[in-house]
C-alpha cells in the first residue's frame, strides 16, 4: 500500500493577520517552507520559487537565510513581495495619508471632501455621522441599507437607507460617466483592442467609490513623496482598489473569489476609511529582507532576486548562472477575478506600461482545468532546463480539491519531474508535494487500470482504519496513477487526460461493492468514503489520541507546534490527522496555559492506574452488592448470573475503545464502556466524525467514573435503580467542542 515515500506534514503557524489582498493569495502557514528547507538546502544557497504565487514565501525563504530567485509578471504581486520584504516604516505611511488628506479638491481638503460622499444619519439620534458602507442589492440604482457606528449614541449596525442616502448616491453617479472615462483611459487609449475588456472590468466598480478613487490617485500624482512615502501611498491605494468593486457580498461573503461577478446583495466600502485602515494591513514582524530586480546581484548571501518575467525567459537568460539547489512554489490555480483586477490596478497606479505585460487577463473570462494543465506543463517544462538532475521541488497547493490535484500532478508529471510523494491533512489545508527533476525520457504510457486503483483504494482505507474525505481517496489513486504512469500519454491532450483519471477513479469507486458512500448527496466528491467490511486495525483517530498522550507524558510542557511535528512524525502522508483532531484530543487530556500544553493531574499514568483499579473494584462490588459472580475475559468484566453472562463492562483511561468493543463478549445492548469524564467529548466527536464507528457505538452503553462513585456511595441500590443510574448520565458531546474534519 502506498509505496510511495511517506511524507510527514510540514506544520506551520496561521498569521496573526491575514494582511493586503489575502482573498486573493494563496492561504498559507508560516514556517512550513523554511522548516523543509532547512532539511533540503544548505543555507545561503540558490531556491527558485518559479511562480511567484505567494509573496511569504519567497520572503519566508529569505529570513531563513538563502537567495531567492523568484519570477513575477503580475505587477501587483510583484509590488506585494517587494513591500512583503522591505516596507516603509510606519511613520512614512502616517505622512503619505496626511499629505493625502491635506491636499485640495476644490475650496475643501481632500480627506474631508472623500469623507462627506459616506455621510448619512444616525437612525436614533439625528446626528450626521459617516457610514462604514452601503448595502446594494444588484442592478439597482441606490443602496437599500447602510452599515455604521454612532460616536454620538452608540447606536450601530444595518440599518434601511434614508432618502438622503438615496440622493446622494444618485447625484454622485449623475457625473459617473466623466471619473469613469479617466479610469478607463489611465489603463487602455481609445485605438486599444483591450479597451472593451477593461470597461467590462470597470463595471464591478459603483460611481461612489470608483469617484473616490479616481480622485486619489489624481491628487497622488500632485504630492512632492519620497520614493518610501510614494510606496507608502500606493501599498493603501491598492487596498482601497480591492475595497472599492462590487465583489464584497452581504451577508454571505464569497470568502475567497475566484471569478469576477458582482453578488446579488454586496457591500460598497467606505474608501476613505479603507485608506486609514489600511497602514495596519502592511505592518508586519520580522526583519527587512534585500530585494533586488534582476539582474542586480544581491548583496549578502540571504535576500530575493526577482525576474520580472515568464519563466520561459528566465531560462533563456539564465543558462544556468546561479546553480539552484532547490525548487520551491505555491502551485498556481486560475482565478480570473484576481488576474483581471490586477491589470485593472497596476493601470491606475502605474500606468499603462505596467499593464502590458499582463494584458492576457484581460481577455480571458473562463479558465478551466485543462487550461491550467497545459500553462502548469508549459511553465515546468522550462522550469526543468533551469535545474539539475535529482533537484527538489517542494510545491504546497493550497485550496485543494481533486480536479486540482489531478491538474497540478499530471502537468509536472509530464513535464519530467517525478513525485516523490503527498502529505494531505484536510482541503482547507495546503496539499504539500515533493518532487525530483528527473530525466526527460520517452516513456510508455500506461491505461488506468480500474483493478488496480480498487485494490489501492481499499488497502488505504483499512490502513486508515476509519472513513475518509474523498479528496484523501482521491490522492491515494493519483499516487498510484502517477506512479504507475496512467497519468497522460504524449499524444494525449489534457483535457482528455483530467477527464480520463477522473473517471477511472469513479468508476473504480462506484463499482466496487467492498466501498460504502456516507452522504446524503449523489456526487462522489460528497462525504466520506469507507468500507463495509470491519478493519482489524486502529483508526487514525485513535493512533493519534495515542501518540499525543505519550508525547505529553514525556514531555510535561510543550507546544502545539511540537505535537503537531510529533504526530506527523509517525502518522504520514495521507494518514496526516486534522488539526480538530489534534485539538480534541488534546482538550480531552491536557490544559493549556501561555501557549503549552500540560497533562491534567487526573490524566498522569499514575492517577489513570489508580482510578482503572478503583473503577474496576466498585464494578465488582456493585456486582455483589445486585448478586451477580463477576468474571474477568479479555478486556471485559462480566457480571454472571447461574453462570449466565447479564452484563459487561469494559474500563478504559481512554477514548480508544473501538478494539474493546471488537471483543465484547455479551450481545452489545448489555455491553458498558467505562470512561473518564473527560473522554466524553472526545468519544462523542470521534462518532461525530466516523459514521461506521458512531453505528456501532449506538448499540452500547457509556457511563462515567463518576456515576461508578456515586452507587458505590448509595446506601440503597437495586437492579431498577441501577439500569436508571445508568441512563441518568449519558455521554454528549461538549458544546465548545469544534469539528469536523
């Protein structure tokens, strides 16, 4: 099963902020590359991040202490890395917004002025306060509600529009036309063949705050700024430009866009305030990083060097000058809604030059996969010439989903690089994929064979011992397809390729009676996948609950970090357990206080010892005390009567009962699984979680060490009164306890 290297999961640390654009950018932890690196490149050596995807990441590999050569050809991500490595001090940004502010339109200031177009009136006072936005329903011509904070009052929310509202918004659109030609100029003349392109874009922009904007970057142009100050300006600029379209929806946010659609009901963002909040967004801990533009040489032996360019270019430029030791790079997947009001951006904040070499997203509304595959291939397979045989490539793929991790291994696979294995732990998490850049040999392409992924697909899942996403069932057959080089065959296009290894992996599922489909949809991505026959080994939930427990009793403090490391240590690849695993567990047996984990008192080896003999011998008492023989077998004591098994109860210190439960030795409604208090939730969310283990566990009684004290202290105790004092305490999942995946 598998014999594909086991990778552990690299953990990192979600950002304290989610920082400018991050809607847009690939959600990534921190640490995670420079962690692998650390194992795979010697520092101050040469890493290629050939996509330039993640502005942290190049500089993450930078603070760790080596030399980044990155391309870029979008002018925003690559302003994004530039000021990511080196931004202004703070108080550059306070000057560049004060002078913003301070500058004329008209009799008034600036900031002023912008700050009157978002007046509107306190609902419960009367007092003309700023709103902090508008709410829009689409195609209509005034806003339906604003949102805002009294300073007056204290009155705050949504609250209906006024008449007042209506009018201003319908007065500010009147002269729409004008700010809306001048945005449109500042990005394509009027002979350009994009120019419709851009007016489409432009659209997703209300007049209000498409006015406000246009006005900035106008007064912009009149400010006497250091060339820190005039970064400082633009960096808030460009948060106000994303803050400023159409594509904010109220009150479901599209969290993460990827096509450039208004939503039925969007806010509109006070611009102005947007600009003020914006300093905070850009402040980041950590040193400053050198960051150079090709072909300047840095100047130590740690920062970036970044190619403004297609990778294409690069490798003929190159001609292998800088000896890359290792390849590292957030896989790229489409999003139009990104791309397109990049060009839209770097036009206005730039100028046209800056949209030349982007002008290509423009022009496409629709990527699909296939699409994906062949720019993916065609960007590997120079990124190949650029590197030596045996260079490794370490690539995070975030946002996963299946059709994406069939385009992204079956692009790389055929541009010559050979996967040397996949650690998964959920799809909100970053896929993280290793390969080595192989020799570029003609090989035989095999056909998916159908058998073949079945048989895989159910040695993964007894592996697993439990249930799994699809997307998990999924990467283990694109191991084996990859491995087995069913992926693509030279002729093949790719298109008919992605739809190939998609339907051999549901056709392997579907038509395989050992697999069983919990969900209530008839898709295959739904649910979870498992198998009807019972597996002899240990789910993954339970070997983690086992290696967290020891690593906490070796370790008496400890952070989350370094549990994380330690179970990916030993669960790998696509056996890598949830963080709500992780955290479940650990609420389950450990405290957490500034930021370490220690084992509760009661849950020490010692005390657990303690209370499973106690247990055990009130058990036995209870027995005696209700007239029943009591017999050990296995991991079970039975309660007799005439030598007739009534009833059993297995005493366990924790929530791996499942192995107990395999053995019971009387039918399963007299079974009794005995559990410390503090395993509840833990049980209850492993039900939660596992629907074959929440079957089983449904046939069965589960009663706390307490109820236990509380009849050995009844002075009165009779076979009725104990089955009640046996339903009175039912297990049930805590009401802070987080799940699912």
């Amino acid at each position: 099963m598998l014999r594909m290297q086991g990778l552990p999961y690299i953990p990192g640390i979600l950002p304290k902020e989610p920082g400018p654009l991050s809607r847009f950018l690939p959600p990534l932890e921190e640490g995670t590359v420079a962690a692998w690196l650390s194992e795979h490149a010697p520092g101050s050596s040469w890493v290629l991040d050939p996509f330039g995807f993640s502005p942290q990441l190049p500089v993450e590999a930078a603070r760790a202490g080596y030399r980044v050569l990155v391309t870029v050809n979008n002018p925003v991500t690559h302003f994004l890395l530039e000021m990511a490595a080196n931004p202004p001090p703070e108080s550059d940004f306070k000057a560049a917004l004060a002078d913003l502010a301070a500058s004329r339109k008209g009799a008034e200031h600036l900031g002023a002025h912008l700050q009157s177009l978002y007046l509107t009136r306190c609902d419960n006072c009367g007092r003309e306060i700023e709103a902090d936005a508008f709410l829009w329903r689409k195609g209509e011509d005034s806003p339906f509600a604003r949102i805002y904070e009294c300073p007056e009052c204290g009155d705050k929310g949504e609250r209906a529009a006024t008449p007042e509202d209506t009018d201003r918004a319908r007065s500010i659109a009147a002269a729409d036309g004008l700010h809306r030609s001048r945005a449109l100029e500042r990005v394509a003349a009027l002979d350009d063949s994009d120019r419709f392109h851009v007016q489409e874009a432009i659209q997703h922009y209300l007049p209000r705050p498409l006015y406000a904007l246009s006005t900035i970057i106008n007064r912009r142009e009149n400010l006497s700024l250091s060339p820190d100050r005039q970064r400082a300006l633009n960096a808030m600029i460009l948060v106000a430009c994303d803050a400023g379209n159409t594509l904010w929806g109220h009150p479901a946010e599209r969290r993460r866009p990827k096509q450039l659609s208004t939503p039925s009901q969007f806010r509109e963002q006070n611009v102005w305030r947007t600009l003020e909040h914006g300093l905070q967004l850009w402040m980041k801990e950590g040193t400053n990083v050198p960051c150079v533009d090709w072909p300047d040489k840095l100047p130590g032996t740690a920062g970036i060097c970044v190619y403004d360019g297609r990778l294409k270019k690069l490798a003929e430029e190159l001609e292998q000058e800088i000896p890359i030791t290792a390849v590292v790079g957030s896989i790229p997947r489409p999003n139009q809604a990104f791309w397109t009001l990049s060009a839209l951006w770097a036009g206005w904040l730039w100028g046209r030059a800056a949209v030349d070499p982007y002008r290509a997203a423009l022009r496409r509304r629709r990527y699909d996969w296939a699409w994906n595959a062949t720019a993916l291939y065609a960007a590997c397979s120079h990124l190949i010439e650029l590197v030596a045989l045996g260079t490794p490539f370490f690539g995070l793929l975030p946002e996963a989903e299946p059709a994406f991790v069939n385009s992204a291994l079956t692009a790389i696979s055929a541009a010559g690089f050979n996967l040397k294995g996949i650690a998964l732990r959920t799809e909100h998490d970053p896929v993280q994929l290793v390969w080595e850049r192989g020799e570029r040999l003609s090989r035989e392409a095999a056909e998916p064979d159908v058998t073949a992924l079945q048989n895989e697909l159910v040695s993964y899942l007894e592996e697993r011992g439990e249930p799994a996403s699809y997307i998990h069932v999924h990467a283990a057959g694109m191991q084996l397809l990859t491995e087995s080089h069913a992926l693509k065959s030279e002729e093949q296009e790719f298109d008919d390729a992605l739809r190939g290894t998609h339907s051999a992996i549901e056709t392997a599922l579907k038509q395989d009676a050992r697999f069983i489909h919990f969900s209530t949809g008839e898709g295959i991505e739904t649910g979870l996948w498992g198998l009807h026959a019972a597996t002899n080994t240990e789910s993954l939930t339970d070997r983690a609950e086992e290696i967290i427990v020891r690593f906490l009793q070796a370790h008496p403090t400890c952070g989350q970090l370094e549990i994380e490391q330690a179970v990916h240590g030993e669960l790998r690849g696509l056996f890598t357990p949830s963080l709500a695993i992780v955290s479940a567990i650990l609420h389950s047996y450990a405290q957490e206080q500034g930021g370490n984990w220690t084992l509760r008192p009661e849950d020490t080896t010692a005390s657990r010892q303690q209370d499973l003999k106690a247990i055990q011998s009130i058990i036995q008492a209870t027995g005696k005390r209700l007239n029943y023989r009591s017999r050990i077998q296995e991991r079970w004591l039975v309660w007799e009567e005439n030598g007739n098994p009534r009833r059993a109860f297995t005493v366990r210190a924790s929530a791996r009962v499942a192995n107990a439960m395999s053995q019971n030795p009387v039918p399963v409604e007299d079974c009794v699984v005995v559990l410390p208090g503090g395993r509840a939730a833990l049980i209850a969310y492993k039900a939660q979680r596992d629907p074959a283990f929440a079957e089983r566990l449904k046939h069965y009684r589960l009663a706390k060490y307490r109820l236990w004290r509380t009849l050995s202290e009844a002075s009165i105790l009779t076979r009725e009164t104990f089955e009640e004092q046996l339903a009175s305490d039912p297990i049930e999942r805590s009401h802070g306890q987080m799940i699912m995946f």
